[in-house]
C-alpha cells in the first residue's frame, strides 16, 4: 500500500504492484479521479500481453510509504484497468508463515482487492533492497523502501488453477468487446447521414453564439477571443503560493538537470523576444489574480518543439477549491474523431500532415 497526493488534496491509499518488466507507471481511472488532479492531455498507445490499450490522459503527483520516509515525484498514464483483482482467491492470514518483526508494505496482501497502481522498472530497481525472508515454502518476503513486499506464488493449486483460468477468460472476453467496439464505430462512419438532423443542446447553441458574436481580427490579422465564463471571477480565491511551490519544484529539478535547464531558459528567452509573455509588475495586478501552474515537457522526437512549456495547469484549485476551469464554460468537441480520419485516408491516394508551429499562441485573448 502506498499514499499518492496531487496539490493540496487529502492523500489517497492505494494497492500498487511492483513490475520490473514494465517500461511505464500506470494508475487506474478509478483511483485517478479519487485524487482529484489536473492531467495532461497525451495520448498513449500501450502494448501488454492483453493487447492495445489506449490512453489521453497524464498526470504528476507525489508518492509516499505509509511505513518508511521514501517520497517521490511520479508520472503516471491513466487506464481503465491494470489487471484482475490479485490474489484471484482471498485466504487466511494464518495459512502463510510471515517471518517475525518485519512491517509489510501490504499487511492484507491475502485479501483479494483490486491493483490500482504499476509502477515500472524505473521504480523497481530505485525501492527494491538486499534483503529477503522466507519460511518454509510460502511467499518470498523483499526488503524496500516502501517496507517489507510479498511475492512470488504460494504453493496452492487451487489458486494457481483459478489464476490460470480467471485471466485467460478476461483478456478473451476484452479482446471480444474491443473488437464489436471497433466494428460499430466502422459501420457508424459508413452512415453518412447518422448525424444530420442532430439537434445540439441549448448551451452549445448558446456558446455557439457567444463565439461568432465576440469573436474578431485585429489589425495584424490575429483573431481575439473571449473566454465565456459561467460565474464571475472573483469567485477564485488565492493561487500564487500554490504555483510558487510549483515553481520551485521545477527549479529543483532544473538543477539536478544542465541539458534540461538549458534548453528551458532557451524556450523562456525566445517567449520573451516574441512578445508572448511580458513581466508584470506587483502593483499593476487587479484585485483578482489567478495564477496557472506550469511545468516543462520535453518531447525529442518533435519536428518544431523539442522542450514546450505547458502553461494550461488550470484545473489547479485555488484557497476557494475553485480553479479558471470550474468557472468556465465546456463547449462541445469540435475536433474529428481521430478513427473517423484514419478510415477516411481509404479514399485518398496521398496525404499530405503538418506541425503548425507555436499556433495557439497566434489567438489573442480578450482583455476584461
């Protein structure tokens, strides 16, 4: 059992499997929105023993023992599901020899109970010790960081039976399921004329209305937007000391970091020489400041941006436990399913793709 916390949220427990065979961290959806963090929108293709797995969503927190004083800062890629409740049959305490004066990471690793944290290689070799116990022939006991972990099989053939039979049935069965999901969306894209006489709901016809009507070019040729808000911004309470922590710990991990830190004063400096960020001074600020968290993402195999900077963190909550997303209106998805596109390219003979660069930066955001 391990603690995860994302900002200022109460930290959550969670039952976490150790896999040295996994090149990433994953968390279930389910124990994600019990943390309440703000994510990263990527999407992921990850490729297991079950097959493809797709996933949107990134997230940052921080990872505690419950035992020991081992903490760190983790990334994790968010799942629907890491693999069936473990161990696939529940048994007594009593029935396996547990070596004396040693504190288990997972005092109830007998109950059957869901997995709702992996964490990969990268994490296995940085928490695993020396030491081992073992009495008889039960479970391997190892020494971490984390405290003492179970593992290994117990020496029980009926569990080893159902643990066979259990998981053979279920990556059948989403095999199946992901597959009939995959042949209705084929036949829905076929059905051209499905979504003809969709009636949006009224708050999309409204924000509808709202862009076109606000929306204009200045004289340069940049468009002006303007955010629709759903309750008035003095609703947000304070957000600097949060983002100044925030800002710290990415100054830390500059530090520990020359190439990195380079390439991220080389980002700031060409924002600044662009005139997409300015200073601003104390006393200019308004009686309502919401400031939005950052963090910098390197991508290596990006065409234009090898280090971007996100600055859209603004689901980060504020002394209010509101954040600028909770008082904004949700628009609806205007983008094209990226499966609709890809059967699309049947009908072209080439296809032409392209990386604007810095274009979100180009649409200005009207002044209020």
């Amino acid at each position: 059992m391990v603690r995860l916390q994302s900002n200022d949220q109460p930290p959550q427990q969670l039952r976490c499997l150790l896999d040295s065979g996994s090149q990433i961290e994953v968390i279930t959806e389910e124990a994600f929105n019990r943390l309440k963090a703000p994510y990263i929108y990527e999407e992921t293709i990850i490729n297991g023993v079950g097959g493809l797995i797709q996933s949107h969503k990134k997230v940052k927190v921080l990872l505690t023992s419950e035992n020991t004083n081992y903490e760190e800062e983790i990334e994790l890629i968010v799942i629907p599901e890491i693999l069936s409740d473990q161990p696939t049959t529940s048994f007594q305490a009593h029935e396996v020899d547990t070596p004396a004066k040693i504190e288990l990471a997972g005092p109830q690793f007998y109950k059957k109970d869901p997995i709702e944290l992996l964490l990969g290689a990268r994490f296995f070799y940085d928490v695993i010790e020396a030491e081992q116990a073992r009495i008889g022939r039960g479970p391997t006991f190892q020494k971490s960081k984390l405290g003492w972990l179970a593992c290994g099989m117990l020496d029980q053939v009926g569990i080893l039976q159902e643990t066979w039979m259990h998981t053979s049935t279920k990556v059948n069965v989403k095999q199946q399921d992901e597959l009939s999901r995959l042949f209705q969306k084929f036949w829905q894209l076929e059905d051209t004329n499905q979504n003809e006489n969709e009636v949006p709901p009224p708050l999309h016809r409204e924000l509808e209305g709202e862009f076109s009507s606000s929306t204009r070019l200045n004289t340069e040729g940049r468009y002006i937007v303007k955010i629709p808000f759903t309750e008035e911004f003095r609703e947000l309470g304070n957000s600097r000391e949060q983002a100044y922590r925030r800002l710290m710990s990415l100054e830390r991990r500059l530090q520990a970091n020359d190439t990195l830190r380079g390439e991220y004063n080389k980002f700031m400096q060409e924002y600044i020489e662009l005139g997409h960020m300015v200073p601003v001074c104390k006393h200019k600020e308004k009686n309502v400041v919401y400031y939005i968290p950052y963090s910098c993402v390197v991508k290596p195999d990006s065409s234009t941006t090898k280090l971007r900077v996100k600055v859209f963190d603004a689901s980060a909550k504020t002394t209010t436990g509101k954040s600028l997303n909770d008082i904004q209106a949700v628009g609806p998805v205007i983008q094209r399913d990226q499966f609709d596109l890809a059967i699309e390219f049947r009908g072209d003979d080439v296809v032409l793709s392209a990386d604007i660069a810095k274009m979100y930066r180009q649409v200005l955001i009207e002044e209020s």
